[in-house]
C-alpha cells in the first residue's frame, strides 16, 4: 500500500513539474508528505538539514557561479563570446554536436557531472546561445554530454565492477568504452537533428538584444582566455602533467577569479562583491532545489519505494537484460542519481551473471551506463538543474530536448555490451 501512494505522489510531482509549479516547493511538499505518511516526519527534515551541506556540491557549484559573475562584471565573457562565436556561427549543424562532446570529453577530468556542469556552462552555453540556439537545446547539449565521467578510472562503479569481474579498472574502462563513445556520438547527432527540426539551431536573440557578443567588440586575447583557465587548470591537474594544478574545481576558479582581477585591473572591492554574490544567487537558485530534491528522496525511500523498484529489478530474472539497462536507468530519472541503484545492482544481481549466461563485466557495465544515462535526463539532477540555471530555462525544457538522444544512446549501450 506504501508503493501504491508513494508512486501515486511521485506521478502527481511529475504532472505539477510538467505544469511549472514553483520546483522546490513541490519537491519539499512531496518529501515531507511520503514521510509524514510513511511515520517517519524527521527524515526529510533530516535530509533537509544534510543537503544544506553537501560539501562537494556546494563548493563546486557556488564557486563557479561566483566566477561567473566576476566574467560577466569584467567583461571578459564577452571577449571569450565574441572570439569563438564568430567561429562557431560558422560552423552549422556542427556546432551543438561539438559542444555535447567537447563536455563529454572534459567530464572525464571532472567526473562530477554537477561540477563539469557549472564549469563549463558558464562557458559553452552563453556561446551556444550567443550563434542563435534556443537556450534549452544550448543546455541540452552540455547535459547531454555528461556521462564521460564512464572513462574515469575514479568513478566508483568502475572499481565495483573491476572488484567483481577480478579485472583492472583499466580492463573495465576498456571494455565499455566503445559503448559510451558511440552513446554520446549519438546523443549529440540525435539532439542536433531535433534543433533543427524544431527550429532551435538559429535565430535566436538573447534578451536585450545580442549585445553579449557585440561583433564590433575589440577582441582582447588575455580577456578571452579568463573564462577558460579555470578548466584549462583543472584538465592539465587531472593528467597529472603539472601536478601543481592538480586542485579542485573551488580552487581553480578563485585563482581565475584573482588572475582575471590582474589582467582587466578591475576595481578590487567591486569584483570581490561580485563574486560573492554569484556565489549567493548559486546556493538560493540552485542549490536549494537540490536541498529539495534531497527531501523528496527521502520520502521516497521512507515509504519503501526505492527498495521496492530495486527488488523489481533483481526478481526480473527473466528479463535481466533489460532490468539491468532500464531498472537504474528508469530510477535515476526519477531520482536524479543513479549510484544507489547501479551499486545495489551490481552488488546483488552481477556477481550471478554467468547464470544469465552473461559476463559480470557486461552486466556491471551495462547497469553503470544505464543509471549514469538516466541521471543526464533527469529533471531534477543537479547538472540538469545548473545547465538550466545557466540558460534561464526550466529543467523540464532541457530533459524534454535531450530525452530521445539519451534513449537511443542506452538501447545502443544494451546492444553493444548484452548482445
């Protein structure tokens, strides 16, 4: 009976989401109400009071929205804008697909799909919408692009599946690579096809007029290279090249933020205010729908639905192939993180692959993509959450956008590594 009212919430948050209901008021109510039901009042209190101080998150999202605001009070933005739109305008329908795998790309670096998110939407999506694309297919074409963190040998699942296939990480890695190559060449020729089905591949004029990339703007190359150093730093950190920038994403954004303040001389008080107040508009419209999403997990999970789609998933034996690509993938979407469901998975049901005559580093593999590829469509993950942040948009606009590419992505990933 619990399942039966917790999934009858969920569908009635997902309809008043769909109609643009205040986002974090319908999150908290939802979470406060499936565990005022389930007995358990304190618990979304208590994730509540956790999610104010996801340390990681915080730290990532509002530094780098900080460092935003001090590009857009310098003006360096506008130089970056200006630099590589004149190039990108000319580039077509090559355009979006080169953002969703330049993010691709970089999120193998960053693996926090939430931090490479906020570093580099900041810059491809004003870019993006800065050559005329609709603000939500600009931030559909950066989420749509973070799931590279499957290459990084950091990411737990890897070392999961690794411990279960007795292989190296580097074996797992290798193994479903092909898979998540081929998943994000899709995804990004998919979304590219709908822009301009829909029209959203050009014409579009930022509010105000196009002043942002004012094309009569004198370039000034210091200026145009600020807002990329920050991610220039943490790429070159992460190869280990100059191990003196190897930092994290908070770090390398003050020291843009300080290097920025010596190149344009800007006025010091000015431009430390600004930072800050990027920082401040970052944890209210932002963070705080994630503080919302957190509590509505856990009403979800006080009222046992969590655990009940999980034991869905490991009783489908008949059907293990596609309970493994769509039982994380579907729980993801809902939840906004796909660890939990991916780990719980792979923990239970692929160590016994062999009985499914699978391999356990396909069947670990497949559920690792499938809950990563749910998470990049979800509405109310915390990367989906900052790229529409960035664009202006709500975040329904951006999974709606980026929902056909991620789906065939998944189905190619399922036949890659099941078939």
């Amino acid at each position: 009976m619990m399942v039966i009212i917790g999934a009858i919430i969920v569908i009635g948050v997902i309809y008043l989401l769909l109609k643009r209901h205040e986002s974090r008021m319908v999150l908290i109510a939802a979470g406060i109400l499936m565990a005022v039901i389930a007995g358990k009042p304190m618990a979304a209190l208590d994730a509540f009071a956790k999610s104010m101080t996801n340390a990681g998150l915080i730290t990532s999202v509002c530094s780098c929205m900080g460092f935003a605001m001090v590009m857009k009070y310098t003006g360096c933005d506008k130089h970056l804008v200006v630099a590589i739109g004149k190039v990108l305008k000319k580039m077509g329908f090559m355009l979006i697909p080169g953002a969703t795998i330049a993010t691709f790309i970089i999120n193998i670096a960053i693996p926090s799909a939430a931090g490479c998110s906020a570093a580099v939407g900041v810059i491809f999506i004003p870019i993006l919408m800065s050559a005329g694309i609709h603000p939500a297919m600009a931030a559909a074409a950066v989420k749509s692009g973070t799931y590279g963190s499957m290459l990084n040998p950091g990411l737990v699942h890897n070392g999961v599946i690794a411990k279960l296939s007795n292989v190296e990480i580097t074996e797992v890695i290798t193994h479903h690579m092909m898979a998540d190559i081929v998943g994000v060449i899709i995804a990004a020729t998919t979304l590219t096809i709908l822009a301009i089905f829909l029209k959203e591949n050009k014409g579009y004029l930022p509010e105000g007029g196009n002043d942002a990339v004012a094309e009569d703007l004198k370039i000034n190359p210091l200026y145009a290279l600020m807002p990329l150093l920050p991610v220039i730093i943490l790429l070159v950190g992460s190869t280990g090249m100059a191990p003196i920038l190897k930092m994290g994403v908070p770090q390398a954004m003050l020291i843009g933020a300080l290097l920025s303040l010596a190149v344009t001389r800007s006025n010091p008080t000015k431009l430390t205010k600004s930072f800050f107040d990027g920082m401040g508009d970052a944890y209210a419209n932002i963070i705080g729908i994630i503080i919302s999403v957190g509590v509505f997990v856990s009403g979800m999970q006080s009222l046992g639905l969590v655990k009940a789609l999980i034991n869905w998933m490991l009783e489908s034996t008949g059907i293990v192939k596609i309970a493994a690509t769509f039982g994380p993938f579907i729980l993801a979407m809902i939840s906004g993180s796909g660890d939990a469901a991916t780990v719980a998975f792979n923990e239970a049901v692929t160590p016994h692959a062999a009985q499914f005559g699978l391999q356990a580093i396909d069947m670990g593999s497949m559920a690792a993509l499938g809950g990563t590829l749910g998470r990049t469509m979800s509405p109310i993950a915390g990367a989906t959450i900052i790229c529409a942040g960035i664009a202006g948009v709500d975040p329904m606009e951006v999974c709606k956008r980026n929902a056909l590419g991620i789906t065939l992505a998944l189905l190619a990933g399922m036949v890659i590594l099941l078939f």
